[in-house]
C-alpha cells in the first residue's frame, strides 16, 4: 500500500514536471515574440521615419526655427 502511495506521488510530480516544463517553454516563445513586437515598433515608431511619411503623405514641412516664439502667459 506505501509503495503504491509512492509511486501515485511519484507520477504526480512527474507530471507536474511536464506542465512546468511546458508553461516555460511557451514564457519563452512569448519572451521572444514581445522582443520582435517591441523592435518592429520601434522601426515603425522612429522620428525619421515619421518625418518622411509626414512629408510625402501630407505634405507636411519642419518648421523654420527661427519662426517658432513663445508667449509667456503669466501666473
């Protein structure tokens, strides 16, 4: 009867094993895909980029400089 306990114990770890041993393996799938996600958005993301588009899309232009002020609206 002891034996049998052992053994059901055992089996029970064993397969616990296995779903630990899967759940890592799929963290690190996850891990893997998020770092692709995270550097095609960055691509995507980056300020020339988006300069580019802005200006062959809609014609869109950097502003001068020297034409940009600034109004001190006070307290």
């Amino acid at each position: 009867m002891l034996l049998a306990g052992v053994v059901f114990i055992n089996l029970a770890v064993l397969r616990l094993n296995l779903r630990l041993q899967r759940a890592t393996e799929a963290r690190a799938q996850l891990l893997a895909r998020n770092a692709a996600l995270e550097s095609s958005l960055s691509t995507a993301l980056a300020s020339g980029r988006i300069q580019q588009l802005a200006q062959s899309r809609d014609g869109l232009v950097q502003a001068d400089p020297s034409s940009i002020g600034y109004i001190n609206l006070g307290r």
